[in-house]
C-alpha cells in the first residue's frame, strides 16, 4: 500500500473514531425512563475502525479477519478447530449434519436417536428433525434448568447414537458424568454452548468435552458480530467434514489468499469415478451442504470483540453475583439459580422461578419489571413440545417432563451483560422490592 493510501486509511479511521464518539457514546441512565436491557452490544470505535477496515479492503466474503478470529477464539476455548459460520443456528445445523457424513464409517443414520433436553432454545432441537433423526426428550433440572443427569438411562435404546445438550444460559453441565456415560455407550457428544463462551467447568473450557461444540455471536451473547456463529472440535476430521458441509458440500478446504494450485497442491490432478481425466478440485462435492459463512466485515468486528472477551466475561460473573445477592432476601417466592461446585459459569443471564406457593404469578411480575422499564425473557421455548411447530414431530419422551412445564408456566429470566452498570443493577433490584411490597411478597 502506498503511503498516500497508507495516510488516507488513518485519516478515516479518526473520522470513524470521531463519529463514534459523537454518535454512540453512552447516554445517562434516568431511572424509571432509561430502558435496562437484558442484554445488548457492548462496543466502542475499535469495533467500528475493524469493520471500516474490513470494507475498504472489500474483500467482503471470509478473508483474513476470519482466519484471525478463529485462530484467536480457538486459542481462548482452547479448541484445535473453529469453524465460523452465520448464526448459532447454522452452528448447531452443521454440527449435527457433520455427523451424519457417509464420510464417517460410524455416522448417524435416519431414525437414530439423539438424547436432548426438553427445555431448549428451538434451534438446538431442529436439525436433530432436519436431519431425519429421533430426538428423545429429558426433562429439566429445577434451578440449573440443565438435562437432567438422572434420566439419561432411562432415555437409552438400541437406537440411541447421539447426545445434543446445552449449558443453558452459560450453566455448565456434569461433563465429567455425561463423558462417562457418553463413552460408556460410544454415544456422540454436542455441546451447544452458544449461552456460554467462557465458561469452564473443572477448569476446563465446556464444549471441548465432547466430538463437536457450537457458539452464536447474536447480539445477546457474550460477544457479538451481528449475527455469527462457531463450530469447534479437537477433531481434524470432524473439521473437515463441518468446512465441507458449511461451504456448499465442496470438498476443498482452500481459504483466503492461497496458491492457484490450492493448499493440497493438487488442485488441478484430481480424478473422479466416472469422470474422464482431471478435475479442478476446487469444484469436487461430498457433502450434501450450504453456504452458510460469515462475512469479512463480520468477522473484523469479532477481532475486536475478542479483545474485550475476557472482561466481558468478568463482567457477567460480576452482575450476576450482585444480582443473585439482592435477590436472595426474596427465596421464600423465587426459585434463585443453582450451579455445581465444579463449575465456573459465564453467565448468560440470571434465570428465575416464581414458587406456586408465592402470592403472584410470573405474568404478575414479569409485567411489572417491563412496565418500570427493565427487560425480561423466557427460558427459552420452555416446553419445546407445546410449542406448535414442533408438536407433532416424531420423538419419544422420557415422563411427562414436569419441570419442563413449570419452567414454560412460571421461569423467565434478567440480565447480566456487560452494559448493565451499577446504577442499572441497584435500579432493577429496586424494581424487585417495590414490587414484593405492592404484592405481599416481602
């Protein structure tokens, strides 16, 4: 790059720099009109410099800010392979089409079954359908809102092949056990940890327990590039298979800035059965597959967010605790989170759970928090089966998954995120009190 070029790109990245510091610094928090999110970006220039960068260079599909990105995420989960892709649902999507591969010689076949939790966000459950399998529903465990350990057994059958779990909202699960039990059968394991980038459970990084592990980078997660996701694994294999079914079903793993005769440097000396002589390897398919990348621009921003990933993390850890504190004096009405003694949880947010026995009901209070501006959300579908888009999909149920069912009646949860300060946090607990003392709960 020439000099003159050189000093024109430093030129607008101040002008970004300048834009960002008039246009979308922080505005005052006014208590009782200043809405308090449950979750949000957390950014500043750097991310909007990254991203300028990006389009100047107007590389625009994935280019060399992915290949930095999943080298700098795969360094801190401490996964050997990232796979970036479009959303969190595209993650869990090719995650689980991954194992479905004719490459692999013990894959999942149509009609096995994948042992899932019934309380789940829907796109964990959906490619287990997509992809023709039976997912087997276990109910939840009350306060961890994670799968319930205890009904894995009865969950077997001879045609069990797969477990799909979630830490929910960033909670870790018992992975030592699930290992355990996993290894026990030659079951394979995905961890959708899209809720929890950061976590760790006996020190080490969740996701990177099992075969193959997923992240979303939707602008509620612990970080953020608009939309965005992740497939990791220590598996070479696996990898392969996930980059194939992620770029068109295309076999070659060729990326940003490579030699004409492609990595493999046989590009052009391929043969194909059937095929008379060479062919260009750079169009040579062995996955039924999508395009699902993300963009340049996209991942630019992500390099930023890595970052502040660290502190971000630090950040919820250190709201939640506050939260959980100020809220403990209410535990006569509300169920307060749970969590293992071996687990570190970044938390996604704080989830609660109206007693049957309190004198209102979640609609009550959840309504009220909304109309004193301070936001609250679902635990996801609750009960994945009462919901009319997955109500008559072929499945079996382990019970009747009652707690399922309390979680889809009386669960919901607040922020923790980065953006909440300590005058947001003293607010929504404020909120909290003014409401048990209107409604006979203090």
């Amino acid at each position: 790059m020439s000099d003159d070029l050189e000093n024109l790109r430093q030129e607008i990245f101040a002008k970004v720099t300048e834009y960002y510091e008039k246009a979308h610094a922080d505005q005052p928090f006014v208590p009782g009109e200043t809405r308090v999110q449950y979750a949000g970006r957390v950014y500043d220039e750097r991310e909007m410099v990254h991203m300028v960068d990006a389009v100047l260079e107007f590389w625009l599909t994935a280019g060399r800010h992915a290949e930095e990105f999943e080298r700098r995420l795969g360094k801190f989960i401490g996964a050997r392979e990232v796979i970036p892709v479009n959303s969190g649902s595209s993650a869990n999507l090719v995650a689980m089409t991954t194992l479905c591969s004719p490459q692999l010689k013990q894959r999942l076949l149509p009609g096995d079954e994948v042992i899932t939790p019934a309380v789940t966000f829907p796109t964990t459950l959906a490619p287990i359908v997509q992809n023709r399998l039976i997912p087997v529903l276990v109910d939840a465990e009350m306060g961890t809102y994670n799968i319930d350990l205890e009904q894995l057994e009865a969950a077997m059958s001879p045609r069990t092949r797969a477990l799909f779990i979630t830490h929910t909202l960033g909670n870790p699960i018992a992975m030592d056990r699930v290992v355990e039990f996993a290894r026990a059968r030659n079951l394979f394991i995905i961890e959708d940890t899209c809720d929890a980038l950061g976590s760790k459970y006996n020190g080490q990084s969740v996701g990177t327990f099992g075969h193959v592990a997923t992240l979303s980078f939707y602008p509620a997660h612990h970080i953020t590039m608009g939309e965005g996701g992740a497939v990791y694994t220590h598996s070479r294999r696996l990898a392969k298979i996930a980059r194939t079914v992620r770029d068109w079903g295309r076999d070659c793993f060729c990326g940003y800035d490579n030699p004409v005769n492609g990595k493999c440097g046989i590009r052009f000396e391929r043969e194909i059965p059937g095929i008379e002589g060479y062919y260009d390897h750079r169009y040579y398919f062995t996955e039924i597959g999508y395009n699902l990348k993300l963009t340049d621009v996209q991942a630019a921003m992500g390099v930023a967010q890595m970052d502040k990933l660290p502190g971000f993390v630090a950040a919820r850890k250190r709201n939640f605790a506050r939260l959980y504190a100020g809220l403990k004096k209410f535990e006569e009405f509300l169920i307060l989170p749970t969590w293992l003694p071996n687990a570190d949880p970044s938390w996604f947010a704080l989830p609660l759970t109206v007693r049957d026995t309190a004198p209102f009901d979640r609609t009550a209070l959840t309504r009220y928090l909304e109309n004193h501006k301070v936001e609250t959300r679902m635990i996801f579908a609750g009960n994945i089966l009462k919901q009319p888009g997955y109500k008559n999909i072929e499945r079996r149920v382990v019970g009747s998954l009652p707690v399922a069912d309390q979680v889809m009646r009386s669960s919901f949860f607040i922020g923790v995120y980065p953006g909440l300060t300590d005058a947001k946090i003293d607010y929504m607990l404020e909120m909290f009190a003014q409401f048990m003392a209107e409604h006979g709960g203090q």
